[in-house]
C-alpha cells in the first residue's frame, strides 16, 4: 500500500473490515480455515452501511471477491486479480475496489510467476492510496 505504520492503523482513515470478524482456526496444514459462512451476511452490510464515505475497498482474497465482484469475480482468485484495471475502473458509484490475492506463503509461485502483479497492480495501488491520505 505505501503507507506508514501510522497511516495504516489512523482508524479515522483506514478501515480493516475481515470477511467475518472472527478467526475460524487452522487446517491440518496450518492454513488458515475459510470465513464462517454466518459471519458476513449478519454484518458486513450493516457495518459498510455505516461508512458512507469509502473510496477504496481492497478485496483481499476470494472470498471478498466473490462477496463484492459477484459473478464478475470468475471462476478464481487469481481470474478477479488479473482483470483488476477493468475492476478498479468499473464502479461507477461508490468505493473503487482493488482485488488483490489472499497474502499467504501459498502465493509465492504465483508472485513470482505473474510479475505483473508488481510490476504494474501494486504501484497503481499505492498511487489510489496516497491520493486518498494526501
């Protein structure tokens, strides 16, 4: 993102919303498991609903693909992250959303396979990010 600590964890700037709000434990692998499938539909709505005023929502992972994208997210995680400019352009109204892959150790082959994710998503973010915090 190209934010300070600071600027990370201003809550009057900054909002960290999980998919469900509660840590739903690990694999036998030690992944984590997938969010509980009660926990978004009983608050997300109602907590966005109390931020009016978004302008960037980062959809970290499938599941707030799948949640914000609907059928635009695809088939896969990775198919929401590789058509992220028409994404991040298509919102004509409301926050722009940014689908970004799940960051996990599991990732690193598509990171290294995929440089275009560094290359040209991840400054795009951080100038969405910095014009917002200017």
């Amino acid at each position: 993102m190209g934010v300070t600590e600071a600027e990370f964890y201003d809550e009057r700037r900054v909002a960290i919303a999980p998919m469900g709000f509660c840590f739903p434990g690990q694999d036998a692998k030690g992944g984590d498991l997938p969010p509980r499938r009660e926990c978004a539909p009983l608050w997300r709505d109602r907590l966005f609903a109390l931020l009016p005023n978004l302008e960037l929502i980062l959809l970290i992972g499938r599941y707030a693909h799948v949640w914000h994208l609907g059928e635009r997210a695809g088939g896969k995680a990775r198919g929401a992250v590789a058509d992220w400019r028409a994404i991040v352009d298509w919102a004509e109204s409301g926050p722009r959303l940014f689908p970004l892959p799940h960051p996990s150790w599991r990732n690193n082959a598509w990171l290294r396979d995929n440089p275009w994710f560094e290359r040209e998503l991840v400054p795009r973010l951080r100038v969405e990010v910095r014009r917002l915090l200017a």
